[in-house]
C-alpha cells in the first residue's frame, strides 16, 4: 500500500492524465478497505486522506490528490514505524501495507 501510494502520487505529478491513474485509484480503494479496520485503529487520518484523495481524482483535481496522497504516505509510514517496533499479530498487519 504504501509502494502503490508513492507510485500514484508521482505519476499525478508528472502524468496525471495517465489513462491508467482510475484503475490504480481503484485498486489502491480496495486495498484501502481491507486496511480499514486497523488503520482506523492506529491512524484514522489515512483512511480519511486516501478517500479523500479518490475523491479529488474522480474530479481531476490531481493536485489535491496527490497532496491527499503524499500526507496519506506519511502517516501510514509512522504507521508501519510503531507495528515494527511491537511484536505479534500486527506482524500480519504490515504485509498488508507491503512496504
């Protein structure tokens, strides 16, 4: 998630009508509901930045969602910081950030 979150926002940077950029958008939307228990748990913001940022790039304002999406990075990677630091079943939980 993370991998796919930078991706996305350096392509709005430099491609943004990239025909591929609602499919990725779409992927990283259902990846995002999976992820929203803990998220929620850990860090609402992200979940709340990511749709945030789905909802700028249904309008194609690509620079609000990249915006979306790089914040949506930071807190995710402070995220994945604190998993690492704690042992047991939050193990499982970073691969579902794929970092």
């Amino acid at each position: 998630m993370a991998t796919q979150i930078k991706v996305l926002a350096a392509i709005l940077a430099v491609a943004p009508s990239t025909a591929e950029i609602p499919i990725m958008m779409t992927v990283l939307a259902h990846k995002t509901a999976r992820a929203r228990p803990l998220l929620d748990t850990r860090e609402p913001r992200v979940s709340l930045l990511l749709d945030q940022a789905q909802q700028q790039a249904v309008v194609m304002r690509d620079d609000a969602a990249r915006s979306d999406l790089v914040a949506a990075h930071g807190y995710l990677l402070v995220v994945l910081r604190h998993l690492g630091d704690s042992p047991g079943p939050d193990g499982r939980a970073r691969e579902l950030f794929d970092v």
